[in-house]
C-alpha cells in the first residue's frame, strides 16, 4: 500500500507525441488518432511541418476542435526545403532526403534533450519514418510506436518482397509480364499479379534503388515498440495474424473515423482539408435520387495527363450516370487548375455533372444519393467506402493503392477493378457494374461490410478493445 500511494504521488498525466508523414493521408488518419487520445485524456503534441500545418488551420477548423482539450499541442518541424518548393508526390525522393538529413537530426536532439517537456511518454510516429527510429540509441528513452497509415495486405506485401526476389517471382520482366500471377506470396497464394504488387515492384532490376529502399524500410519496422494500424480484424484478420508472427505488439483499431463517431457519438466534420472545401456539391446531392450518382475522386496526390482526364470525362458521361467529380487544381500535370469541360461533353456535363475541387469526401460518401466510388484505392478513401457501405470501382495510382484494389475486388469483393485501363468505353462499363449491372450483388457484400466495419469500432468489438488496450499501454508506461 505504501508503495501504490507514492506512485500515484509521482503520477503524470501520459503524454504522446504524434509525428505523420506531411502528407494529406497521413495527416489525416494520424489526427484521428490525436483527437481519440485526447478524447481519453491523454495528453497530445501533434508535430508537422510548418508547410502542412499552415494548410491545415487554413482550411480546416482543427483550432477550436482541439480547444476543448487544454493540454494538447500543434507544434513544427522543418523539412529543410526551400518556402517555395511544391513538395508534392513528383519531389518526394527530395522531401524524403531533406527530412533525412535536417529533419531527423533535430527531431532526435529534442526527444533526447526534453523538448516536449520531461512527461512526454512515448512517440506515434508514422512508420515510414522507420529510419528515425535506431533501436540502439540510448539516449532516446520513450518507447517509440509505429504508425502505418497503408493498408495491412500491403504491409505483407512489402514483408514478402525479398521472398519473393529469393524465389525468382521478381523481377517483372516488362509488360508482357503483368499478368503472371505470383503463386508463392504467404497468405495471398494465387491471389495477386504482377501487376497488383505494390507499386515500388514495377521495376525490371531487384537493385532498382526506391525497390531497395522499399524493402530496407521494412526490415526497419522491427525496431518499433509497436505497430499501430487502420484496419479491423473483421476486414482483415487472416492477414493480420501473419503481420503479428513479425510484430505481436499489433493495434488494429481502424477504421479511425468510424472509432472516432463513436467516441463523439455523432457525426463530426472531417479535420483532414488541406485545400478549400466546396460544400455546394451536398445541395447539389440533395436534390439527385437515391444511389444515382457515382463519386469520383483520385485522392490527394494522384497526377494524371489531359488525355487520361479526358478518357474518365468522356467515359462519365456516355456512363449515364450522375457524378460528382473532384478534380484538384493540381489533378492534370501542366493545367494549374485551368481545366475547360470539352465542348462535345459541355450538355451531359450540365445534365447529370458537378465537379469541385476538393469535397467534403466523408459526408459525400455518406450521402444516400451516392451509389458508388470511382477511387483511386488509397486506404483512407477505400476505409471510408467501406464504412459508408458504397461499391466501389478501382482505379490504382501507386503504392499500396495496387493491391487495396484487387483486395477489394477479389478478397472482399466490394466492386471492380480498373488497374492500368484508362479507356472511356472501359470507364463506362466499369460505373455501369456497380451502379447498374451487378448493383445488388455489391450493395450486399457492401452493406455487410460496412455492418462489421461499425461492430468493430462499437463496445465489445475488435477496434474499440485495440483502442482501450493501446490506451491503457500507454497509461501503464506513463507510470
Ligand atoms: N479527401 C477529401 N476530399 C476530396 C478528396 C479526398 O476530403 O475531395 C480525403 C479523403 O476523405 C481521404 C483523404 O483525402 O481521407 C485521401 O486519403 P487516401 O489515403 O484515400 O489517399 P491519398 O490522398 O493519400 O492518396
């Protein structure tokens, strides 16, 4: 007894440090995480680059959201680029080199040194800074948490890609060679292609350098405390297993947003805007009829050429479907937002089209006018379907968002995908799948998905006990 009183006199409130990757993504999903740590009375300092966090207050209401929790904390970190650098998915190999040598440095000297002051328990940092991460470094006393913002299919993958260079499966020798189907991946045998490998494997050389970046990333990821990741057992559970024979210390608590509506116990607006959100398209879907529309939109970083623009524009409209289209300023490499609807689409555009630059994505897909997604796979956007119960048509761009795509045709079968096609009669078809053709069949399997994405962020489900135990982790380190 005498030993428990002193300890709670030596009590501190636990404090975490959270550190995304300063993409829209990232930042997304990691700042659900803050407002559900905050909510649980854990103490926040969430880190960013001066660049991301002034987009953020600009364009979303973060500030007073985060007011009513006292103790948390925005606070910077350069990325040591120029003010004017675009820092956009085309330099990434630059911002990753400039966080390399500037960034990680400074970040190290402040853990080390108490920076965030002497209560700071432990770091959520993005995974993919794994090489900030030195399990031999004395000096850094909190336990440091990996956060992966990709999906958990994905994570295998990357795992399994030096088996596979061993096997002899990779190399893809060129294009002709897309098609063969990988028969020895752990856990997915007979599942992906070549061409649904993660996109870092579409070299024709195992010494191509962001290939062996890729894999020297992961073997990195040991070092991490734990692994916190988006995604639920209900989705994923076979995977999952596998991922916890390397990294047992695993939190599947996604989907993030669907945990943190039932942690508010309502609806909330989504905090993850780095551009102007245009909310006249929710008035525009309040006057189509239910489940008419098919939502279109690539994500944060997906670049595309004026000629793919106009395959999708002109496979929308001979769809015959309505659709609500965000196409960022920076959507179509070289137009800087100049966009003009062609003139031959200029009537089927008016009729059954709006297009915007930025949309409020959560409540779009919640939207009972909306039917179906044309998405891009990344994991934010392919978890949001997911809750909202919408089928989804797949149009991969890079990264995990090749595998998300046959997972959620294949695996999960959730709707069609359209890897590597940019083709308007195959854009028309594919909407027609799932917004006509084979519409039951998806909005079933959808609907069933989205029931057991809501049970496991719900007390008594898989997320919800992930979340509670990672809280009380936490709590226990802070003792
Ligand atoms: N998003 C949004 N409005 C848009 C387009 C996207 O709010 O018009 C959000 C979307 O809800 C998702 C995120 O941006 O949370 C994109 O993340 P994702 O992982 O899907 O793709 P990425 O942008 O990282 O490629």
């Amino acid at each position: 007894p005498t030993r428990l009183i002193a300890m709670e006199g030596e009590h501190q409130a636990p404090h975490v440090l959270i550190f995304p990757l300063p993409f829209q993504g990232h930042i997304n999903s990691m700042l659900k995480l803050a407002e559900l740590l905050s909510i649980a009375g854990i103490t926040v300092t969430f880190l960013n680059t001066p660049h991301s966090h002034n987009q953020l207050i600009h364009h979303s209401d973060v500030l007073s959201r985060f007011s009513r929790f006292p103790a948390f904390r925005f606070h910077t970190i350069i990325d040591g680029l120029p003010p004017d650098h675009p820092r956009t998915i085309k330099f990434f190999a630059q911002i990753i080199s400039s966080f390399d040598s500037i960034t990680k440095p400074i970040f190290r000297n402040w853990l080390v040194s108490g920076h965030f002051g002497s209560n700071l328990t432990c770091v959520v940092l993005d995974a993919f800074f794994k090489n900030f991460v030195d399990g031999n470094d004395d000096e850094v006393k909190q336990p440091i948490f990996g956060f992966r913002t990709i999906s958990a299919c994905c994570i295998w993958a990357y795992h399994c890609v030096p088996h596979l260079i061993d096997d002899g499966q990779l190399p893809i020798r060129g294009e002709e060679d897309m098609d063969r189907m990988i028969t020895n991946l752990p856990g997915m045998e007979n599942l992906l292609r070549c061409r649904d490998l993660p996109g870092f494997c579409r070299v024709t050389d195992t010494n191509d350098s962001v290939l062996q970046f890729n894999i020297k990333q992961t073997q990195r990821s040991n070092q991490f405390h734990a692994l916190i990741l988006n995604s639920f057992e209900d989705l994923d559970g076979p995977i999952l297993s596998k991922i916890r024979t390397l990294w047992p210390n695993l939190y599947a608590i996604g989907p993030l947003h669907s945990l943190l509506r039932t942690k508010l116990s309502r609806e909330t607006e989504a905090l993850n805007n780095l551009w102007e959100v245009d909310r006249t398209c929710l008035a525009w879907l309040d006057n189509q009829p239910p489940g008419s529309v098919i939502y279109v939109s690539f994500g944060s970083i997906t670049v595309m050429g004026n000629e793919g623009l106009m395959e999708f524009w002109h496979g929308l409209v001979n769809s015959g479907r309505n659709f609500l289209w965000v196409i960022r300023p920076d959507l179509v490499s070289g137009k800087n937002g100049e966009i003009e609807i062609p003139a031959e689409l200029e009537e089927g555009t008016k009729q059954r089209g709006y297009v915007v630059g930025w949309a409020p994505q959560e409540k779009v897909l919640s939207h009972e006018a909306v039917g179906g997604f044309l998405t891009h796979s990344g994991w934010n956007s392919t978890l949001e379907s997911i809750v909202a119960g919408k089928p989804m048509v797949c149009w991969p761009y890079t990264a995990d968002q090749q595998v998300n795509s046959r997972f959620v045709s294949n695996v999960w079968k959730l709707g069609v995908d359209m890897k590597d096609l940019c083709d308007r009669e195959i854009v028309a078809k594919m909407v027609n799948e799932i917004m006509v053709n084979r519409k039951e069949e998806f909005m079933r399997t959808a609907s069933e998905m989205a029931n057991l994405a809501r049970r496991s962020v719900s007390p008594g489900g898989s997320s919800y006990a992930d979340f509670d135990r990672l809280v009380n982790e936490i709590r226990l380190l802070s003792l």
